[in-house]
C-alpha cells in the first residue's frame, strides 16, 4: 500500500468499528443495545488498534488530522505530506461511517431518537456549552498527542535493524505506528473514560467531520439535522489541542535543569 491508501483504508476501518460499536449500543433492536459507555469507550479503543495494525507499516498509521499536525509541528513528519494525508483520512471516514449506515439501516429505521442516530456519526455534547466544550476537546486532544509523542520514536521497525527511513530513503513518513498499537489504544481508551462525558471525544477532526457530512447526505429516517452549528469544535478543537501539545513538548526538550 502506498501512505495515502494506508490512511485511507487505517481511517475507514477504525470509523467502521468505532462507530459501529456506538451503533450497536444506541440504536434499537440491536444486540449491544444499551450496553453503554464502557462498551463505547472499548470499542472505539480497539477500533484504534486495528486502524494501527493496518496503516502502520505503511504510512505511520496517523488516521487523525491532530496527529498529522501535530507530529508535523515538532519536526517528525515532512509538511509537503501533511494535505495528502488529511485527504485519505476524511475520505476514509467517510467511507467507514457509510459502511456502519450499511450495516446498522434496519436499527437506523426502528430508532426515533435524532440524537441517537447522530451520535453514531458524529459526537454531541452531552450539555451544550461552546466555550467549555471547545476546552474538552482541547484538553483531550492534547493529551493524546502529548502522550504520543513520548512513546513514539520516530521509526518504522522493519525487522532486523532496518528502519522505514533508510529502506525508502527517508520518505515514507512516520508516526504512530512506530510504537505499536497497543499504547496508542489504551491512550484513546483512559481519555474516553476520564475526558469523553462531557463532549463524547472526538479528538479527531476527520472522525467527526466526514462521518457527520455521511449523515447530512444519507437517506436515514426520521435522521434530524446534521447539526452544523457544533462541528467547529471537533473539528478545531484537536487542531488547537494538537498544537499546543507541540509547544509543551518543545519547551520541555529545552528543560536542562
């Protein structure tokens, strides 16, 4: 796989499992129905694993616009691949959320609650509140970036002692699939525990922002609005979050003392 299908196909398959799991909790008839948070939360934890497993030794397995920006800001992913990747990515998600309609549309039609279908697209605050929402998605996207950057490397292990960079010659970009997937799952999964309540966590523009645009275009009954007027803060939220994530790292990096 080229990056740019691997963060496409990383992107589609964690929506497909991680709003998936929010579909077989929320909407009626179905098995999970009603099994809540934890199931949520573990879900979409796992749904980031697998989307790591996938992308990972192709493209660094980034599968969020933060995560791309982020590691971009602090030096350790080349900004001439920064569009490309954000590209795959919302496509991605788009194609994921798509499958999860697919799959869900008989649940989807014996549901009544709007905010329930929405919710399987997109996140929803659980008390409206711009300000202090716009902060939630700050703070749990900095977290998640701060935390990747300490248990990231920068390489890709190819086996051996051969590396991503000196196989292709420094081009194949790096990130967190240089760690493996299994920090990068339990770091998803404790910031959906601790920081997920108040706005459901999206941490993720692409997560949030193709999926709720499936939702707009879809023909879901009885589906509501789209709610346009919130996808500004998940989808400026993590950018913010991200960024400030960088500037903490680089301060601490001068820190001799």
């Amino acid at each position: 796989m080229t990056p740019f299908v691997a963060e496409l196909v990383g992107t589609m398959v964690m929506i497909l499992m991680g709003s998936g799991v929010v579909a077989n909790v929320c909407l009626n008839k179905t098995k999970g129905f009603g099994s809540g948070w934890i199931v949520v939360t573990t879900g979409w934890a796992l749904a980031v694993f697998i989307g790591v497993v996938v992308a990972g030794p192709y493209s660094g397995a980034h599968l969020n616009p933060a995560v791309t920006l982020g590691l971009a800001l602090i030096g350790r992913f080349e900004w001439a691949y920064v569009i490309p990747y954000i590209v795959a990515q919302f496509i991605g998600a788009a194609i994921g959320a798509f499958l999860v309609w697919v799959v869900y549309k008989d649940h989807f039609d014996a549901t009544d609650d709007q905010d329930s279908k929405l919710g399987v697209f997109s996140t929803i605050p659980a008390i409206s509140n711009p300000v202090r929402n716009f902060l939630t998605e700050v703070i749990g996207t900095f977290a998640l970036m701060f935390v990747v950057y300490y248990i990231s490397d920068g390489k890709i292990s190819l086996g051996d002692g051969i590396t991503a960079a000196t196989a292709v010659h420094s081009t194949l970009p790096v990130g967190l699939g240089s760690v493996g997937a299994i920090p990068v799952a339990f770091t998803v999964w404790v910031i959906g525990l601790s920081l997920g309540g108040p706005t459901g966590y999206a941490i993720n523009p692409a997560r949030d922002i193709a999926p709720r645009f499936m939702h707009f275009i879809l023909p879901i009954k009885g589906k509501g609005i789209s709610r346009w007027n919130y996808s500004w803060i998940p989808c400026f939220g993590p950018l913010v979050g991200a960024a400030l994530a960088a500037g903490l790292y680089y301060v601490v990096g001068l820190i001799t003392i």
